[in-house]
C-alpha cells in the first residue's frame, strides 16, 4: 500500500497545484507536497528489512488476459532511487521560489507529476507498467524544457523528444517481444521476463533496443549529443530534474532489466557496451576542458561520470555494481548541488561564462566554501560521497580488465583539472566590474544547500548503510548473469 501512496500523492499533488493562481501559495504547496513525500520515503525505509529482497509490494488486476498487472514493489536499489528522488525534488523546488516563471501552477504541477513517473520507473515490477511510467516521465520534461527553457528551447527540445522516443520505441518492440517468449501463460511480469527462452541471436537484438533505450537516456556515447544542449537551454529546475534523477532511469534500466535478460550475451556485447561508455569518458572530459559556459561544462562533466557506471555495470561484479548503485546516488546529490551554485550565480550576474567572472569568494565566502565542498565530491576526495563509488567502480574494472581500468580511471584526473579550474577563475582572484557587488548565499539558499553538504559528507563517511540496502538486490541481478 505504502508504494501505491508513494506513487499516487505526488499525481494528486500536481493535480491540486492545477487549480492554484497564487504564485507564492502555490511554491508553498508544492514544497510541502514534496517534503511530505520525502516522509513517506523515509517511512518505507524504516519498514524495510535490510536482509530481505523485494518488498512494500501492491498487485493491482488491470488486464490479467494480456499479463499486465499494476504490480509495484521495492528492493534496496529501488528504496535508494525513491529515496534520491523524494529528497531531490524538494531542493529542486526550493531552489525556483526565486525565479518568476509564468503560469507557476503548471511549472510545479510538472515537477510533481514527473516526480510520480520517477517513482512508478522505479518501482514498477511489470514491463508494460515500467514503460507506461518511463514514457510519462518524458512528457511533463518535454513541456518544462520546452515552455520555460532558453531562446533555443523548441529545436532542443525536439531533438531531445526524438532521441528518448526512438529509443522508447526499441524498448517496447523488446518487450513485446519477451511477452511471446516467456512461459506459459504469457506474461509482462518480471518474473516471466526473467525466464524468458530465448536463442542466442534473439539475445543479442533483445540487448541492443534494451541498451539504445538505456544509452539514450543515461546518455552513453555515441548517443549523447541531445543532452549538453538540452541542459543548457532548460531552465534551471528542469536541468536538475533531468540531470539528477532522470538519467538514473536509463541506468537503472540496465541493471533491472538487461542484465538478468539477456545474460547469454553479455560477455560478448557487454565488453562492446563497455568500450563505448569508456569512450564516452574521454571524449565528454576532453569537451569539458574547453568549456566556457559552467552549464555547459557540468553537462559534459555528467556523461563522463556516468560512462563510468555504465562500464562498471558490464563488469557484472559485485563490487562494480555496488559502486554503481552509490554512485548513482552520489551523482544526483552532486550534480543538482554544482547545478544550484550555477543558478544561483547566473541569476545575480546574468552569465555563466567563466571568463566574466571572478573574485566572488571574496564577497560570497559561504557560496565558496559550499561550491569547493560540492566539487570535492564530484572529484572523488576521500571521505566525500563520490570516493567510494568511483573506488569500487574502478576496482571492479580493474578485475575486469586493467588496461579499460586505467584509461577509465582518468576521469578522476580529467575532472579534477576542469572542476577545479572552474572554480579557481569564477570564485578565485580579484573582483571586477561585475562581481563587485556579488552577495553571499541567503537564508533559502543556505537551507538548500546544507542538506546536499551532510549527504555528500554522510555518505563519504558512512557508505556501509547504503551498500548494506543495496547488497541483497545486486546479488539477486548477479545470480541471473552466471
């Protein structure tokens, strides 16, 4: 029941912002619905028994003749998702209260409503029903990219619609697919999907429409190049939304769907899979060190990390995939906390360029210390929550393969060289003309940040609690591979 409500409220949510005129009531109420479901997530966190595999389980009868039941439950990479997106969302929403968008009752409502589509993805234990809510979460992104975004927002927008629905479509076609080849009677359950009988050559077309689908949306390279435009031009929660959990969705993909699916192939197109995510790295890093839009350099900075996860996943080792459970998490806290900083820079100086700006820790030494924090993070610094993600990422690569270990591995350097010299130019030296009279964080900013701050640290210290949730459902996925 506990996830049917975790589902359903935020849909009501946004259906009640609907009928709201009051700007400043309506910020109120989102962030209130929002929080109340991050309390319902922290509730299903207190039932879940560490030691068990799928829970909090709700079985609807839709069309039992086709085999599509609303069957939704949870494991502990599911409960780690849900617990990223409820705690994102009102931060996500906290940070817009100080921009004035147009129709705020439709902007709200969109957050809220593809905060149910997250957690139907997420939860969902039928195929059909994965894809229902894989599709609805493109809707409400399309509009807020497309609405609220930037002066190039229609041709983005289009482009990024094209992309994520090819991929859909490839994604359907498999799962179709699947439906006819599981036991009798047929069925969109994943256990049926799981047994699936399948020959060798319908492996390998099952693994790459379920890996166009995923690649899109992570992105991995070479289907990456719908994403640095779309960050940039989407407005600022849109960005957020899209970086910090929407892309989780592609990942989460192939961990519960590719994998124990297509386990036969996977040693022979997971290496292939690997290389280009690998690929992906090095190209998204070099891009990065030419940036000089910060937006635009955080989008590419994003594809490389996540190429990482996405090679560490094909090693198919315990380790690897730990790493990439908490580095999904890690990644979302992080990559919404640089996005927060960079609105909150753009909106008092009206630019992202790196080379306008300058000298603003002088002025703003909180935003400093807060932005060096976040960014100690994304370069994996001992003790903060990107270390121990991209150690175990890089071990189970390493196990793998040494040489992709190694060229993967420069990540951390790449990162380190561009991240820190952003910060160094933007934050670092004299003021000038126009960031003189840059002021420090205020009191909403400050509570915006904080939360990302302890997680960042909590987790860097702490990493056991989230490994220990995610153990039991990785050794679940793993069984089906060997």
């Amino acid at each position: 029941m506990l996830t049917g409500i975790l589902i359903l409220f935020p849909l009501l949510g946004s259906l009640v912002l609907l009928f709201g005129r009051d700007s400043g009531k309506i910020r109120r109420l989102a962030l209130g619905i929002s929080l109340v479901e991050f309390g319902l997530a922290l509730y299903g966190l207190y039932l879940f028994v560490t030691t068990c595999h799928c829970q909090l389980q709700m079985e609807i009868n839709w069309a039992n003749s086709l085999g599509v039941t609303l069957r939704f439950g949870m494991d502990g990479i599911s409960l780690l998702l849900v617990l990223l997106t409820t705690f994102l969302i009102p931060l996500i929403i906290l940070s817009s209260f100080r921009h004035e968008y147009r129709n705020p009752y439709a902007f709200y409502a969109l957050i809220l409503l593809m905060e149910t589509a997250f957690i139907g993805v997420f939860c969902a234990m039928n195929g059909i029903v994965f894809y229902v809510f894989w599709e609805l979460a493109l809707i409400p992104a399309w509009f807020i990219c497309a609405v609220w975004g930037g002066n190039d927002r229609i041709r983005i927008t289009f482009k990024f619609f094209i992309y994520t629905f090819v991929g859909s479509l490839a994604m359907l076609g498999a799962l179709v697919y699947l439906y006819y080849r599981t036991p009798m009677p047929h069925s969109f359950d994943i256990r049926f999907l799981y047994g699936a009988i399948l020959s060798y050559k319908e492996q390998v077309w099952i693994f790459w429409a379920f890996f166009l689908a995923f690649a899109i949306k992570i992105p991995v390279f070479p289907f990456h190049t719908w994403q640095p435009d779309t960050y940039t031009e989407s407005p600022a929660g849109g960005t957020m939304l899209l970086s910090g959990i929407m892309l989780k969705m592609g990942i989460y993909g192939l961990i519960r769907f590719l994998l124990p699916i297509c386990y036969g192939v996977l040693k022979d197109w997971g290496m292939v899979a690997m290389i280009m995510a690998v690929a992906g790295i090095i190209y998204a890093s070099v891009i990065a060190l030419r940036q000089n839009d910060m937006k635009r350099l955080v989008a590419w900075s994003s594809i490389a990390h996540v190429g990482l996860i996405t090679a560490g996943i094909f090693t198919l080792t315990i380790k690897a995939m730990e790493g990439a459970v908490i580095q999904m998490i890690s990644h979302g806290i992080n990559i919404v906390g640089l996005f927060i900083i960079l609105d909150i820079i753009e909106r008092r100086m009206k630019t992202r360029k790196i080379s306008e700006l300058g000298g603003i820790a002088n002025g703003a030494p909180w935003l400093a210390v807060s932005f060096m924090i976040i960014l100690l993070g994304v370069v994996a610094l001992p003790s903060t929550n990107g270390f121990i993600g991209e150690f175990l990422l890089l071990f189970g690569l390493f196990e793998y393969n040494y040489i992709i270990a190694g060229i993967a591995g420069l990540t951390i350097i790449f990162t380190a060289i561009y991240m820190l010299r952003m910060f160094q130019r933007a934050m670092l030296g004299e003021k000038n003309e126009l960031t003189a009279a840059f002021t420090d964080l205020t009191m909403a900013e400050t509570i915006t940040l904080v939360p990302v701050i302890i997680m960042i640290l909590w987790i860097g210290l702490f990493p056991g609690f989230f490994l220990q949730l995610a153990e039991p459902a990785i050794k679940d996925i793993l069984m089906f591979t060997r």
